[in-house]
C-alpha cells in the first residue's frame, strides 16, 4: 500500500475531521471571548474604578538600567497587550 492511500484513508476517518472543524471552532470562539473581554468588560470595568485607560496600564518589574553606556529598557507586563490579543 502506497503512503499517500495510506494517509488518504487516515485523513478521511471521522476523528481527524471532527478534530479539523473542533480546531477551527475553537481559534474562532477565542476571538469572541477576546473582543467581548476588550471592547464590552474592560470599558465599564475602567469606568467604575475611576477612569482608568487599561491600554496604557502596566506593571512596572524592572527599572530601565544604563549598562556600559547602552540604556536596557525596563521589564514590564503591559495589560493592553494581555488584553489586545485580537
């Protein structure tokens, strides 16, 4: 039996199919979560708490250093990335 009838009939089984359409359900499904999250929860949330901007929000880790004259940028964990993923 040749590789490529092989793996046509392997393609061709439910499993791998259902597996194809779970994956792309799955990839969509997370937009929504992440555009519902962004631009429907985060709005009101920022309101509430006093007109906060969650995209300029950031936690601070590390200060920027000047390490033999090259200035290191500092290390921060920005939320609008977090919650910009779309």
């Amino acid at each position: 039996m040749s590789k490529i009838k092989e793996f046509k009939e392997f393609a061709m089984k439910g499993n791998v199919i259902d597996l194809a359409v779970g994956i792309i359900i799955g990839a969509a499904f997370g937009k929504i979560v992440t555009s519902l999250v962004a631009d429907v929860i985060m709005p009101p949330v920022g309101f509430l708490v006093g007109g906060v901007n969650f995209t300029d929000l950031k936690w601070q880790l590390k200060v920027p250093e000047l390490i033999g004259g090259v200035r290191q940028a500092a290390v921060t964990i920005n939320s609008a990335k977090i919650l910009d993923v779309v």
